[in-house]
C-alpha cells in the first residue's frame, strides 16, 4: 500500500503544480485576496481546473488502453498510435466533419469510434493472417496501416479544404481546454474502470485463444470488448485534445518490466504512470517557453519517441 500511496502523493503533487503554472497570475495569495468572481478565481475555475482534470484523465485512459492493445495483439509494440487505430479514429471525425458538420458531439464521437474500432479489427485480422518471426514486424505492420489511413485521410482533407483541422488532431494539445470542452474524457475514465473490472479476463485473453477457452471463457466476447473500450477511449482522446503519442506503448512497458503481465497488477500502476507522466510533460512544456506552450504532443513524442527506441533495440524484446 506504501508504494501506491506514494505514488498517488507524486501524481497530486504534480497536478497542483499544474493548477499554478501559466501566462496569468493565479498564486496562493491573489486567490485568497480575490472574491468567487475576480479573475484569479475564474481562471482557476474555467481553465487551469478542468486543463489539469484533463491531463489527469487522458494520461491515465490512453495508458490503460496501451495495456489492452498490447493483450490483445499479445505484443509488446502494440498501443493505439502504433496499430492504426488513432488514425482511423480521425479519418472517422473526418468523415462525419464533412458529412454532417452539424451533428451533435456524441455522433462524431461514434462515428469516429466505430472508424477506429473497424482500424484495429482490421490490424488483429492482418497478424492472425501472416507468420510472425520477429517481436519488431508488429509495430512495422501498424505502422505501415496508419500510414495507409493517414494518406487517405490527408487527401480528403485536401481536397475539402480542412488539412488545419486534421492537423489539430494530429498533436496533442491541452491549451484550448476549458471548462465544458472536456467532459467528454470522463467516458474514457469509466471505460478505464470497466477495463480494470474486467482485467483479469483480459489476462486470460492474452495467453492465447485455446487457452482462454481451456478455462471457460468466450475469447470473441473478451477480445471485442476490449477492442470496444481501446476505440472509444482513443476517439474520445483524439475529438477532445487530439493525439498523445507513445503514451500506451511506453507506460505498459515500464510497469510490466517490474509487476510482470497480470492486468489487474498492473493497470492501477498503469494509470498512475501515465497520469503522471502527461502532467510532467504538460508542465516542461508550460516552462521551456514560458509564457508560450510547447504542445504536449510534441513533448510526449520526444519523450516517447526515445523510450521506444530503446525498448525496441532491448536485447530481450519478446512477445508479451
């Protein structure tokens, strides 16, 4: 219990720091000196709040996502961003953007989750159909299909003249979160909490299908479920602050390097990881530049980007 409270402890302490930092002058002292209705009050209230609830929440449901993924393709390379799904999500947005641009929040949402549910059951369907000799083709071959996807996405967008808005989904960015433009990310939340509830089944899942039914389990039932949660959650993500690279593939791999590949082990650390880690790279970003923002996209693609490299040159890189 020590660890984890520790743990929790860092990831509050982090998200206070958040709440403090920014172009406007809101301290411990002008908020005390300030009514409900002065701007130091306001600004906590409408932008620094609900930014850090966001940080918060997008942190911890696209590291818990990554955690699923990587049961599900049984590979340690496996996370939204690496399997296509981020990208069908936004060729979906896309999609209903220029179908219906009037439609209610909850329908693009859909659309774009279902776009991302068809991207990664389209990716599972390609690994079942090719011999797999290497750990490393299953991130190439993701790769390789957001590739596709984002090609197609990119000509649409050109042609309907909406290449900024593709763009704006593309890095992740917490600067435009206000309150009432983020509430969206407490379904990834409760989605997360049905993941870890669940998580014990989606251990089974990754040992295999004739494994899992061994033990009386309908593997279908179990891998669609978590492909449901992976897609709403990284539509939800991509609609509300846009892409967060590497996050679901590093996280994960941290963890399960020290607690090893029991979900229900692993996914509170998971969380709190990732929680942690999007704060930290929110704040370096609000700090490098200051008053300017470094988008947190960029900073986690940094980040990530080097912690990928060196999990994928580990000399015992394996399946999961």
């Amino acid at each position: 219990m020590l660890p984890i409270a520790l743990g929790i402890a860092i990831v509050v302490s982090l998200a206070l720091t958040s709440l403090f930092i920014g172009a406007s002058d809101v301290t411990l002292s002008t908020l005390l000196e300030s009514g409900w209705q002065d701007g130091p009050m306001q600004v906590l209230l409408i932008s620094r709040l609900p930014r850090t609830l966001a940080l918060i929440l997008a942190g911890t449901a696209m590291a818990v996502s990554g955690t699923l993924m990587q049961m599900l393709a049984r590979n340690r390379f496996a996370e939204p961003s690496t399997v296509g799904t981020v990208e069908a999500a936004k060729l979906g947005f896309l999609a209903v953007l220029i179908a219906a641009p009037g439609a209610p929040i909850f329908v693009k949402l859909i659309v774009a989750s279902l776009f991302a549910l068809a991207g990664t059951a389209i990716f599972l369907r390609i690994l079942q159909r090719l011999p797999l000799h290497s750990t490393l083709i299953v991130p190439l071959i993701g790769i390789l299909l957001g590739g596709v996807i984002n090609a197609v996405a990119t000509f649409i967008a050109y042609r309907f003249e909406l290449i900024q808005s593709l763009e704006s989904w593309s890095t992740g960015d917490f600067s435009m979160i206000l309150s009432g433009r983020y509430e969206l990310l407490w379904l990834a939340f409760a989605l997360t909490v049905i993941a870890y509830l669940m998580s014990d089944r989606f251990t089974v899942a990754g040992m295999g299908q004739d494994f899992t039914v061994n033990l009386g389990l309908d593997y279908r039932s179990v891998v669609s479920m978590g492909l449901i949660i992976v897609s709403v959650v990284t539509a939800v993500v991509v609609v509300t602050v846009g892409m967060i690279p590497f996050l679901g593939l590093v996280v994960p791999n941290l963890v399960s390097l020290t607690l090893g590949d029991n979900v229900r082990r692993t996914v509170p650390w998971v969380a709190l990881l990732g929680a942690g880690l999007v704060l930290a790279c929110d704040i370096a970003g609000r700090l490098i530049n200051a008053p300017y923002e470094i988008p947190i996209g960029t900073m986690l693609g940094v980040v990530g980007s080097a912690l990928f490299l060196h999990l994928l040159l580990r000399k015992h890189a394996r399946l999961a």
